[in-house]
C-alpha cells in the first residue's frame, strides 16, 4: 500500500505576523462608522490586537450605543477606506523573514493557508501592498473573520475542515492562542508584532520565535514535529 504523508496547512495571522502592524490600527473602524451613521463621533474604543473585523466593529458601534444593524453598513466602509488607503499609496512592509518562509513552506510540499481576523478582501490588499505575491498562497485553505466577533469561531471553522490533517497556527498575539487552543489547533507564535518573547511565553505556543528570519529553521522543526490534528 503506498503512504501518502499527512497534509500540513500552515495558517497564517496577517497583521504584526506577515505585514507589520500599521502605525494607527483602530482608527479605521472609527471612520468606517462614523461613515455610516454620517457624523464625527468620538473615539472610544482603543484598537485591540487579535480581534476579527467583525469583533473590532461591533465594539465601536456598541460604545456609541448604535444598533447592531448598522454592522454590514459599517463593514462596506471599512472596504471602501481600504480600497482607498492602497490606492493612496498608504502600504505596509512585510515581516522580515516572512517571503523566504512561505516560499520555504511551499517547497516543502506545505499549504500556506490564512487564519486572520480580516475579510479576505482586506487581506488580499494587504498582502499585495507589501509586496506579498498572492500565488504563494492557499485561498481554499483560508479562513476569515469579517463575519465572525469572536476569533475561535473563525479557529473552530479551520479545524473541522482540517481534521486529520496536520495544521498549525501562526500568530503575534495571545488572543491568536487562545483562538487556537479553543480549536484544538498548535499554537506557534512570533515576536514580530506589539508583544515580546516574554509576553508570548504565557500562552500554550508550541515554540516562541524572534522572528521568521533568525529563527526560521526553529519554526520550520516544530511545525514539522506537530502530530495530524485529532
């Protein structure tokens, strides 16, 4: 009988993992609302790391004491300001590291999926505006949190689809690790967005890396040690 090795799916977070994280993250869901209800509005609510898109507008329309509603109007802004944002010329850099890893991955036979809070629209963008070539990348394979508030709905989805198979999360945040330990799914984080070593030893990561480039072969052992997900 011939062995057929156990497909391995790396999912990857987009902001602070692949694309450094913008200079102002919150405020762009501010100006998607006050764009949808057609007024300047006070800033309330402080841009959480980790969150889904859909997590991050709900809770800026929830401190103004709007209806949830308004949340699909809100989310056709928030498009709208990135579609504007890149055309602008407003782009990101990529993590350093991250292009030869995913190039890496993908020669060794290895999927390199998405698991981000962002709609893939905005990950598209995102990723083509920090030079990211979009081929490098499993699009049936990803998973997206422009519908989902809470980021373990968006992991749990990742895991049914990949049962039986070998998958590993890749993240910068502790959020990215609670979503992935309510999932079942391995954790692997990296220092490359607002939170250090340190900060990312707490979580239940099967190894904390610097950053894609120093500890690369770091990153490519664990993930190849990891067993098929139950």
């Amino acid at each position: 009988m011939e062995h057929h090795p156990v497909p391995t799916t790396v999912l990857w977070d987009i902001d602070g993992t692949l694309v450094m994280n913008a200079s102002s993250p919150g405020n762009l869901y501010h100006l998607a609302l006050e764009r949808a209800v057609g007024r300047d509005l006070t800033l309330r609510v402080g841009h959480q790391h980790g969150r889904t898109d859909a997590g991050l507008i709900a809770e800026h329309v929830r401190a103004h004491a709007f209806e949830d509603t308004i949340i699909p109007t809100v989310s056709r802004h928030l498009r709208d300001l990135t579609a504007e944002r890149h055309a602008s010329g407003d782009h990101r850099s990529p993590v350093p590291g991250a292009t030869a890893l995913l190039t890496r991955f993908a020669e060794l036979g290895w999927r390199n999926g998405l698991l981000t809070g962002n709609s893939e629209y905005r990950a598209r963008v995102k990723l083509a505006g920090a030079g990211f070539d979009e081929g490098l990348f499993d699009w049936d394979h990803s998973y997206f949190g422009d519908t989902e508030v809470e980021r373990a709905d968006v992991t749990t989805r990742a895991a049914v689809e990949l049962a039986g198979t070998r998958a590993v999360i890749v993240g910068d945040t502790p959020r990215d690790g609670e979503a992935a330990d309510a999932a079942g799914i391995p954790f692997l984080a990296v220092a490359t967005g607002v939170f250090d070593v340190e900060a990312l030893r707490v979580t239940n990561a099967v190894t904390v890396a610097r950053d894609c480039r120093v500890d690369a072969a770091l990153i490519e052992d664990a993930i190849a040690a990891l067993p098929p997900l139950r």
